[in-house]
C-alpha cells in the first residue's frame, strides 16, 4: 500500500465526539467498531462472517 494511502476508512458516524464510528482497514477488510465516550476512545474488531467473508471488502 502507497504511504499516501489512507489504510482505514470511516464508513459510520453517529453522535459527533461522544458517539460511534465504524471504520475498515482497507488491507485486511476488518470491521472496526469505535465507541468515542468524552473521556477516551475505544477500538473494537468486528469479527462477524458473512458467506465466508466479513462484513465489509
């Protein structure tokens, strides 16, 4: 991947600074779930199949 390159896409957003956000690593397609509460930011992989593959490619 170019350096250049953004490896992680924000694909959902909702609430603003204390809300939810889903982004994809553009070079394993991981879903990764992010709850943004006032104080700190937490980072969850979202490891769910679909027909062999996950959620988002």
């Amino acid at each position: 991947m170019n350096k250049k390159e953004k490896r992680f896409v924000k694909t959902y957003s909702q609430g603003g600074t204390s809300g939810n956000e889903i982004w994809v690593d553009k070079e394993t397609g991981i879903n990764y779930f992010t709850i943004l509460p006032v104080t700190r930011a937490v980072l969850l992989p979202c490891l769910i199949k679909t027909e062999n593959r996950l959620l988002h490619k």
